[in-house]
C-alpha cells in the first residue's frame, strides 16, 4: 500500500487536561505506524484554544507517553526540521496564510458582530434551516473589505462553493462524501489573531510533511472543512484514517471519567504494567485476525495493520485490563517484577524477605498495589483481624478459639519452623479436630495475615517466624474470647 513512500505521522493533543487514555491509543496506532515502516513520528501541541489551556497538560503528555514507552522523533522539547511543535508559538505563520487566501480570493474578510451572528442564528432556527454563517460580509468589495480590515475588527472565513462535494479514502471508513451546500463558511483566523483549529491543523500537516492523519473519528465531520483548505491551497491532501472511539461500558458512550480511571498515570498509580495497557489499549479497535492476544509493543509494530481497525467503537473492559495486567506480571522474572514493585514498597521493608514472597504471590495478583497488600503483613507488627473472619462456616466462637489455641501449641513444636514443618502440625490437627483442613487454615490465616487472601498460608508462617505467628494467634484467640 504504502511503496516507497517516506511515512511522517502525527500526534497532536490539545493540552487541555491531563492525558487520557483514548488519546493514548490514538497515539499508539501512529507509532506502529510510523515504526512499522520506518517513518517519524511528530507531536505537536494544539494550544490555538487558550480558554482551554491547562498548564499540567504538556509535562502530564511526557510523563504519560514516557511510561508507556512511546518514543517520537520531533516534538516540543526534542526539537526538528518544523519548529516551533507548538501552534501558539507559530501564530504568524498561520496569518501568514490566512491572508494569503484572502489575496487569492479563496477567503475573505468578516467584520460580523456576535449580535448579529446571533440574529442570524435565531432566524435561522425560527425557520428551521440548519444554522450557517449567511455570507453576508462574502459580498463586501476585496479591495474595500482590505480597507477596513486595517481598522476594524474582523475574522477571516473560507469561502465555501456553492455547489458540488468533498471527499476521502478514508483508511477506516472507505470513501466518505460530503456535499458543499451543507459546509459552513468556516472561521480561519479568529479576531485575537488566533487561528481555528480547522486552519492551524491543515496549514500544520502540510508544512511538516504529514503524509498519513491517524485521528479520533470525533474528528470525521470537521474534515471536509480541512478538505476545502487543502484544496484552497491547491496542496496534496494525506491519506486519511479516522479510528474509533474507546468507549465505556455503559451505554456505548465515550468512556467517562465515571467509569473509573481514565488518566494514563493513574493506571501507573493503581499498579498496571505499561506492557498490558498497551496490549489491552491496542485491541480496542483493532483485531489482528486471529486467536493471539497478547503482543509486545514490538509484536504490534510488526503486525499491527491500519486495515485492521474497526469502524466501530472498541469497548473499555476493566476487567479484560486486569487479565492482561495478570498475564504480564506472570511473564515478568522474579527479579523484574521485584523491580517494578519498588516505587511502591515502603522503605523500611526489607527487600530480601519482599524477594522471597514474589514466587508464592506472582500467580496470585491482579495488580503491583494488591502484591503490596498481600505482603503487607510480614511487615507489620500487628494485624487487625475481622473477628467474624476467624470463624469457619458453621462453627461457634467458642470452637475456632480452641482450634486456634490448639494451632498455637502445634505450631510451637514445629521445629525448625519450615513451611513443611507448619503443613505437617496443621494437618495433624486438622485430622485430630475431625476438621477441614481449610477450615483449620482459613482461622489461621485471618490470625497471622488479618485477611482472607495473600500467599499460600505454610510459606506465609514460615517468612513470618515462629515468634510474631504465635503471638498473631494468640490476640486472635483473645479476640474471640470477647
Ligand atoms: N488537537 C486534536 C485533539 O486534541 C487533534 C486533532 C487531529 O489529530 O487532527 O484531539
């Protein structure tokens, strides 16, 4: 599809919020793209909507990406052969080319009021015709509309035909067509100077080289707006590719921060591994034709296909999150996964004792904050159990306290006081009680632990030590005694 042709994509996010994660799939489909085949990648700042502007954005981008792992080769701080990356500081090049339509007679000069506008607006409405600009400063002699552009307020706008259509190839949606009649004479430049986003990005695109536009499909119907700039221009137009939207699960709608986390550093902070947010991220709205499922970011570069993705919007799991997070931390070495666990253990935890429970939790956990809580009670001098944990089902209070009392004593002659040692004494006990083993366990577990879940319980004792399990159970017998 592509021949010889030199691949140059962009990522442009408007720094209006913290990084998101359907911004981030979006930018991961155009770094397969652009390493697949050996293109650049470019990020660049759309900042023309300065109301909007949100000055965590920028650093949230890089820090964001970064942890992911996505690499660009121009961009804001690293510079390249189209600097400035950021539209605010490239403000004259895009009067520059506003004006150059006007001087080409593809826009003109508009000095409407918004009182105006909005009359027009309102009769519109009343009419029930669909609410456009009427042309009205259209008619206004160029050399006159200069004239009083030197003094008054005004705004630049395309002119639109009258007749006839727009249309791509999208690499999503096949050919796509819009009729003229229905396109608004679209503001290019506003009267503070500022350029619309319709001008910036087009004059953008073209002047860095873009060849491919991966976008968010929100951005469909704005595009034959950039389709007649290009053409006023009489430029190339890229190829473009309109990728669907990451929803929530509820309703079909666009995911919401209701449906739980949906900035890239939280999901950090809740303890995912960038591997499975990019595997999952990468499945939503795009499938590779087969029964595999999980990819490396490598894997992806190499299979991922624009002719792949959906029309469709992808839906956001959570759960299939957590599958793929699990999987990923299985992949992991011990060693590794001691590594990533690091930002979140506490600094007083001895690291050798952390070691020696990352075999017996690994196929145990979800998240790098639940391997935190399932180990937490090795480093605690106490624990709170829930006393109406202690109790197995169907025994008394009166009963799991002589059972833990009688798991004391066999614990205490445990020696030396191994897992297997701690296995063998529960399971004589559990056969003397005439009990589950699980139930005997389970009473035990809450005592030393204070939950119901963490590691495999004969490792647990052992890593704990003699001393701090008996006397674990003995409070937990107290407890009970209440
Ligand atoms: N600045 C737009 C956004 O934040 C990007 C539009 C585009 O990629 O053309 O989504």
């Amino acid at each position: 599809m592509l021949g010889a042709m030199t691949v140059r994509v962009r990522f442009a996010p408007s720094p209006t919020g913290e990084l998101h994660i359907g911004s981030v799939r979006t930018t991961l489909y155009n770094w397969f793209f652009a390493r697949h085949y050996s293109g650049t990648l470019i990020l660049r700042i759309e900042d023309t909507d300065q109301e909007r502007y949100d000055p965590k954005a920028l650093p949230s981008i890089y820090e964001g990406l970064r942890w992911i792992g996505i690499a660009w080769d121009e961009g804001p701080r690293e510079g390249g052969p189209h600097a400035p990356y950021v539209q605010s500081q490239r403000l004259a090049t895009y009067t520059e080319h506003a004006e150059r339509l006007v001087g080409m007679g593809a826009a003109y000069y508009c000095f409407c009021s918004k009182v105006r506008l909005e009359q027009v607006r309102a009769a519109q409405q009343a009419r029930g015709e669909i609410t456009k600009y009427d042309r009205f400063c259209r008619r206004i002699d160029p050399a006159e509309a200069a004239a009083r552009a030197q003094k008054e307020s005004h705004v630049v706008r395309l002119k639109v035909p009258d007749e006839g259509s727009v249309a791509i190839e999208d690499l999503v949606h096949g050919h796509v067509e819009w009729p003229l009649a229905t396109v608004d004479d679209q503001i290019l430049l506003k009267s503070d100077g500022f350029p619309t986003y319709q001008l910036a990005v087009v004059v953008d695109d073209h002047l860095m080289g873009i060849t491919h536009v991966l976008r968010g499909d929100e951005w469909l119907p704005s595009t034959p707006k950039h389709l007649l700039v290009y053409r006023a221009f009489r430029w190339d137009v890229p190829q473009h590719g309109h990728l669907p939207s990451v929803l929530g699960l509820q309703g079909g709608k666009k995911l919401s921060k209701r449906e739980g986390a949906t900035r890239v550093t939280e999901f950090r902070e809740l303890g995912y591994l960038p591997e499975a947010l990019v595997n999952y991220l990468s499945l939503i709205g795009w499938a590779p034709g087969t029964e595999e499922e999980v990819f490396t970011a490598e894997d992806l570069i190499r299979v991922w296909r624009i002719e792949q993705v959906q029309k469709g919007g992808g839906r956001w799991d959570p759960q299939r999150l957590d599958w793929f997070n699990g999987v990923w931390i299985r992949r992991l070495s011990d060693d590794e996964l001691l590594r990533r666990l690091e930002p979140f253990l506490p600094a007083e935890w001895d690291r050798a004792t952390v070691r020696r429970t990352i075999p017996l939790i690994k196929e145990r956990i979800v998240t790098l904050v639940e391997a935190r809580d399932q180990i937490a009670f090795l480093f605690s001098d106490r624990v709170t159990p829930d006393p109406a944990q202690l109790l197995p089902k169907g025994k008394s209070a009166a009963e799991a306290r002589s059972a833990l009392g009688r798991a004391r004593e066999a614990l205490s002659s445990a020696t030396p006081f191994d897992h297997a040692n701690a296995e063998a004494a529960l399971k004589r006990l559990a056969a003397d009680l005439g009990w589950k083993q699980g139930e005997v366990n389970m009473g035990v577990r809450v005592a030393v632990t204070g939950t119901r879940v963490g590691p495999p319980l004969y490792e647990s004792l052992e890593l704990l030590g003699r001393e701090r399990a008996l006397a674990r159970i003995a409070s937990a017998e107290a407890l009970l005694a209440g």
